[in-house]
C-alpha cells in the first residue's frame, strides 16, 4: 500500500507538467493549509494521519511504502507518483486536508484522476473508501470528483486516490482533524475501504 502524506515544511514553486506530455504546469509541491483553530500546519496533521495508517496496515500484514515519514523533505508531486509507480504498489492514497474561504464549508471529499492509466481502478478505490469513511467519522459528505486537475495523481499509474479528510479552514473540522480519537475515526474508514477495495476481510 502507497500513503502520500500532502505536502512538507517548505512548499516549492518550481512548475512541473500537471501530466504527461502536458504543456500545463504547476508549482511542484503547494505549501498547503493552516488550521484556523489550532494553527497546525496542513503538512503536520497530513503525516501524523499518514503514520497512524501505516501502523495500522503494518498490523494487519501489509507492506506500506511512504513518500515522506519526516518533514524537513522536498519531494514533488511527479516524485512522489514516481515513487509509487517504481513500488508497484496495489494501491496509492494520497493524504490531505482542505481549505477554504468560507469558513462554514466542511466535509469529506475523495478525488480519482477522470482520464488515463488506473483511472477506473481509482474511482473503483474511491468508492469503496467512500461509505467505511462517512460510517467511521459521521462527516459531511462531499462527494467523489473525477477529474484531471492533480499532477500527483496524473502521473501515477497505480489506483490512486486523494483523500481531502476535512477542512482545516473550519473551526469544529479543524479541531476534529487534529484531534487523536477522531484521527483514529479516519484511520478506521481508510483501513476498512482499502480492506474492501483488495476483497480482504478484517478479522
């Protein structure tokens, strides 16, 4: 199993091809968001999820492959895919939280890239980690998007998906995203819909 804790301490503007042979290109890692309760950087909250995962996948039997376990790192978003893709791992899930301006916005959301290598395999992955997650965190439910906007997932050939856990621009979500039994919720619906997603059973 591949995990993609977002983001790292410093951010890089570097531009990189959003896909392959794409002319488009973003920044090759976005600094992400803050808290506006707790003032936690997104990239924090992003790897302490990332951890508590793996642990609990490692539990279970599985070999997990991370793309950072620290955050003094510089790893782009084509890297991080490369770094999945070179694993050949089953599946990717790509871990982050969400922000917005309005501050009343809040929610689960999963994205699948729309077009390309594995893209069925993900909306496949991301439905089956739709319900386990809503079941295990009683959150608002945003949906499941398809689309091509993430170099991240764009370049990975494996099922990818990327999991926005909440939003940290909301005062009660952020304080939720932080909290540890709430993490435990997340990690909890994750494991329950990877479980699903390979026709494993939790014993």
């Amino acid at each position: 199993i591949g995990l993609d804790p977002g983001h790292q301490a410093h951010g890089n503007s570097e531009q990189e091809p959003v896909a392959p042979g794409s002319t488009q290109t973003k920044a090759k890692v976005a600094s992400g968001t803050s808290g506006v309760s707790t003032h936690i950087d997104e990239y924090v909250t992003n790897l302490e999820i990332g951890l508590q995962l793996r642990d609990a996948l490692e539990k279970l039997g599985a070999k997990v492959v991370m793309t950072r376990e620290t955050h003094d790192v510089d790893i782009s978003n084509i890297q991080r895919a490369q770094m999945m893709n070179e694993a050949g791992v089953q599946l990717c899930l790509r871990l982050h939280c969400n922000g917005s301006e309005n501050r009343n916005v809040q929610g689960l959301t999963l994205y699948a890239k729309a077009t390309g290598e594995g893209a069925e395999e993900s909306a496949a992955l991301a439905q089956a980690l739709h319900q386990p997650m809503l079941d295990a965190t009683g959150a608002k439910d945003r949906g499941i998007i398809l689309n091509d906007n993430y170099t991240g997932q764009n370049w990975c050939n494996v099922p990818c998906v990327m999991v926005e856990m909440g939003f940290m621009s909301n005062p009660e979500e952020d304080k939720l995203l932080n909290d540890p039994d709430y993490q435990q919720k997340l990690v909890q619906g994750m494991v329950q819909g990877i479980a699903d997603y390979l026709g494993k059973t939790l014993r």
